[in-house]
C-alpha cells in the first residue's frame, strides 16, 4: 500500500512550470539579484499557480543564521506577560522576524534547555521576559554575536527595557497620604524578581517617610488567588485594626483583594482603597474600576525593537538601558 507523504512546492517545480533555470527562480526571489523582467514576471506566475513559498529555514541554515527571535519567558498566559508577549510577537512579525515563544522557568536547567533549542536553531535574537539568564546564557550569547534583551530588569551585562518602578509605587504612597489613609497595607510576592522588588521597597519606604502604618502580606503566587489569600491573611492578622488602603504589586492581586474586602462587607473605595499595577484590559471592568499604573506592553516592544537593531547594527557598542514610565490610570478603586 502506498503512502502519499506531504510534499512542500520546490523551486524546482517552479521553474519546471515557469520553463526556466532552478537559478533563475533563486535569483528572483533574492533582493537586488541580477534577473530579467521576462523572467520575473515568468516565475512569479508560477509561484503563484504552485503555491511556492520560499524556505527560510534553509535559507538560514546556508547563512548561519536566521530571522527567528527567541521569547524567554515564565507562564505567558498570565496577567501582563500575555500582553506584552502579544506586543512582541506582533511587532518582530511586522518587522519581517519570527517569533519563537519558549515557556521556561527561572531554573538553570531550563534556562539551559532554552538555550539549545535557540542557538541550535540559529535565533538571531533572544529577548528574555522573566527571571535573569544565567551568566553562561549571556556568554555564549556574546560569543556567537546574538543581542540579548531582557525586559524588567537592569543588567549591566545585556541591553535591558526596565519599566520605572520606583516613581510609581511612590506615587501610590503619597496619593495614599493625601486621601487621609493612615493604616496602609503592601500585598507582595515571595518572588524576588527585580520588579516586584522595587516596587515593594519604594512603597514601603516612601509610607513610611510619610508616616504611614505599612503593613506587609507575601503571597506565594502573584495572581488572582495570591491576592485573595494575601488579603484574607492580612485580615486574620489584624482583626481590629483592618488597613484602609492597599497597594498590589499587579492588577491580579489587587482584583482577589477587591474581591477578599467586599466578601466582607466593606465598600470600595469607601473602606478600602485600592491601586494595583499593570493596567490589564480588566482593570477596566466595571466590576474593579482599578486606579492603577499602566505598563504599555506596545511601548515597552518597541524599546525591545530598537535595542535589538541598534546591537545588530553596533555588535561592539556598550550596553544600553532603555526606561519605560508607568503613568496612573485613576479609577474608582482609589
């Protein structure tokens, strides 16, 4: 019995129908190649009727390169990440690239694995959302010429998009402060990446600089149910004496801590003021009409774009950090 096996168009089935040299379909394909208008205008009427598309892959594989671009990144599906995974991936489509999404965790080993599927495959590029590659990915990175960007966090050793955590989260203090809130909570995350760090350290700070009472909960996850536990831990721990406004290190957390105080019969903003950090699509709904500060995944993307074409442009140039504001969207949450 025979089996019918797929079979992509080849060029030389182009130039089969096109009645022309395998070259001749090569050459017009390529860019700025020497080819006749005649024998143009012959191969792409073939290529259409065939339904011919170049293969990049082999393409890549002759020159030792490539146009795929690696994102490196920890749960894409969640909260903000899927946003600025969606940016990315739009904008390096539109920029002729192709985009490989690799779901890693912060470990070595599977940072390790990340990194041979994308120098195996000869990515031109690996743009790292979450975690700090380790040194080795950054060295072989360099030693193989690939830019390397990693998105929410400065690191001296690779070209980094950094969102400005620090004036945000003070302003959250201070907009606190000036509402009357005198009992104020922060709702972390035992994860110590750099920008839940920040963002926690310069609340706290600017409180209680401000002479605010600071409570803090950490949650193992910074997600819908982080937040609706931290809040009800918080909750266990002073029964007497509640917190009359929280700051959250994400919009998720903030909508499980909305949801944790109405439970309980308070009234938001009335009883509790909220503000969360992100501005997700649903930050919007009615249901949270959350004051919070907006990353632009499109914006930060964009950084991420003209970092990469300015290291593949300038192999040798020192590294460059590219700051991100995150202005407040003011709801009714605060």
């Amino acid at each position: 019995m025979s089996i019918n096996k797929q079979r992509y168009v080849s060029a030389q089935d182009v130039a089969r129908r096109a009645g022309v040299s395998r070259s001749a379909v090569s050459r017009s394909f390529t860019p700025g190649a020497s080819v006749s208008a005649e024998t143009y205008a012959k191969v792409m009427t073939a290529a259409q009727q065939l339904g011919y598309q170049v293969n990049d892959l082999a393409r890549g594989l002759l020159a030792n390169s490539s146009r795929l671009v690696g994102l490196v990144v920890t749960q894409p599906e969640v909260g903000f990440r899927a946003n600025l995974v969606a940016a990315l991936s739009q904008a390096l489509i539109q920029r002729g690239s192709i985009p490989v999404l690799i779901n890693t965790g912060h470990t070595r080993g599977a940072m390790a694995a990340a990194r041979s599927i994308l120098f195996g495959h000869r990515a031109e590029a690996t743009i790292v959302l979450s975690g700090s590659p380790p040194q080795e990915f950054v060295e072989l990175a360099q030693l193989n010429g690939q830019p390397l960007i990693v998105i929410g966090r400065n690191d001296d050793a690779c070209d980094s998009v950094h969102i400005d955590n620090d004036t945000a989260a003070r302003t959250a203090a201070r907009l606190f402060a000036a509402d009357g809130r005198k009992q104020v909570a922060l709702m972390g995350c035992a994860s110590v990446a750099p920008n839940i760090v920040e963002r926690e350290q310069a609340f706290c700070d600017e409180a209680r600089t401000l002479g605010l009472d600071v409570s803090t909960v950490r949650c193992a996850d910074s997600d819908y149910a982080g937040g609706l536990g931290a809040c009800q831990a918080l909750f266990a721990q002073l029964p007497l004496d509640w917190p009359d406004a929280v700051f959250c290190i994400n919009d998720l957390m903030a909508f499980g801590v909305i949801d944790c105080a109405r439970q309980r019969g308070l009234s938001v903003p009335d009883d509790l003021a909220v503000i969360g950090f992100d501005d997700i699509p649903a930050a919007g709904w009615d249901a949270y009409s959350l004051t919070t500060f907006r990353q632009d995944p499109v914006v930060m993307a964009a950084q991420a774009l003209q970092l990469l074409e300015r290291r593949q442009a300038q192999p040798q140039a020192p590294t460059s950090k590219a700051e991100v504001s995150a202005p407040l969207v003011r709801r009714q949450s605060a």
